[in-house]
C-alpha cells in the first residue's frame, strides 16, 4: 500500500478526497490529515508518506510555504488547487502532478498511477525548486528528453524544430535537448511567453529574431544563424505579433 497524507484547510475537501481514493484508488491508503502548514509539518514528520496531497491556498500559509520548511523532500507530492491559470502552467511547465476542484475520477486515477513509475528523489526535489521559481513568473521548464528531465530556463530557447513525434529545443548557449513530446505541445505552452509557431516544424523566440525578411511568408534569421521559412498562412498573425513584441 501507498501512505499517503492530505492537507487542506478544508475539511469537506479532505473528506472528498479521501472518500474518492478509497473508492477508485485501493492502493493507497490515508495515514493522516491536516489543516494547514504547521500541522501539515508535524504529520509530516510523524508519518513518513509516501505521498502528500497538498492544496495551495490554506489559511496559514501556501503549500509552498510548508515545502519550503522542509530541507529535502524523500516523498511524492499531488498538489490538489481550485482552477488558477496561472498556478496551472507554472504546474505544467515545472512537470509537478496536480488535480484540480473539483475532483474527477480520471484524473485522481492518472495522477495516483504515476506514482508508480517514481523518478527517485533527487528529481523530485529539482522539480519542486523549479515550480517554486515559477510560482511568481514562469522562468524554468523541465522537459522531458531522452535520459531524464532536463530543467532550462524558458529564455535561453532560440527555438524549437519538430522531428516527428520529437522535438528539439536549440539553447542560447549552444547546446540542444531532444524531448519525447509533439512540438503542438509546446506550442501550447510558450505561445503565451515571447515565441510563435511560424511553421508547422518551428516555434521560434522573438528575443532571438536577428532579421525579418518579407516575401511569399517570409523568412527569419535566427542569433544562431538559422534561417527558417514562415508559411503563408502564419505570416499574418506572425508579422502582427512582431510588432507588439517590438
């Protein structure tokens, strides 16, 4: 069985939860619970889990708040928040599991069954520190490449090149990551930030355009060199957006 902890200052919240793990998830067993940050640190060191389920906003604090009094995390960590766009990306972009309120079946079920293929600890602890970097401004991803994650910070990517169902990312400093997910994926995510998808194989950073040259969709050149074409049907938007960034 997998111990696990839940912490919420609500108590309806935690008795949700922990009637929906019973019912979908019989691997996991509930040794204690919480109100807050201070109690959440006692049962904590009392109870040695193997997984915490942490809502954001408490009363006396953030779940934040309570990791960072705890000098190394040696368990898995769920955080449980009410829908908040920005807590969500920082959520993905850091690759830290959440479900959101209210809670739906599925979605406890993908984030319990992750537990299984746990990354080791050292991971995790890298994962926390990126998603407390990002609680405020989104500075650092973590992505996923072919020997583990790879944690970056958001403006040193030049840009992204699609290669099938991989994508790689090129550094400002040189240096290149291959990661296992679609580029529509990322696109998804840094589109918000200073990048566009100019092509279908290419997201581009605006912080790193060193020439625009127009023509049938045009064509930039990149602070690495690398010209990429823009299709005509992006051209529009893209020019549009150039200009705000500008």
């Amino acid at each position: 069985m997998i111990k696990a902890i839940i912490i919420d200052d609500e108590q309806k919240a935690r008795e949700t939860l922990s009637d929906s793990l019973s019912l979908y998830c019989k691997n996991i067993d509930v040794i204690a619970e919480a109100d807050g940050v201070k109690t959440g640190l006692v049962v904590i060191k009392e109870n040695n889990p193997d997984v915490v389920f942490l809502d954001i906003m408490m009363t006396d604090g953030s779940g934040f708040d309570l990791l960072e009094l705890i000098p190394t995390i040696n368990f898995e960590i769920i955080f449980v928040t009410a829908y908040d766009k920005f807590a969500v990306k920082a959520f993905e972009f850091s690759a830290v599991d959440y479900i959101l309120k209210p809670i739906k079946p599925q979605q406890l079920i993908r984030a319990v069954g992750k537990l299984k293929k746990s990354e080791g600890f050292e991971t995790i602890n890298k994962k926390l520190e990126v998603l407390i970097s990002n609680k405020n401004n989104l500075e650092k991803i973590a992505l996923p490449s072919l020997d583990g994650l790879c944690f970056i910070r958001i403006e040193d990517i030049i840009r992204c090149e699609s290669d099938g169902n991989y994508t790689t990312f090129y550094m400002n400093s040189g240096e290149k990551v291959i990661v296992t997910k679609l580029i529509k994926e990322y696109e998804e995510m840094l589109s918000p930030l200073t990048f566009y998808r100019i092509h279908k194989s290419h997201i581009i950073n605006f912080k790193y355009i060193k020439k625009y040259t127009r023509g049938d969709g045009g064509s930039v050149i990149m602070n690495d060199g690398t010209k990429i074409e823009v299709s005509r049907r992006r051209k529009e938007g893209f020019v549009s957006a150039l200009q705000i960034y500008k």
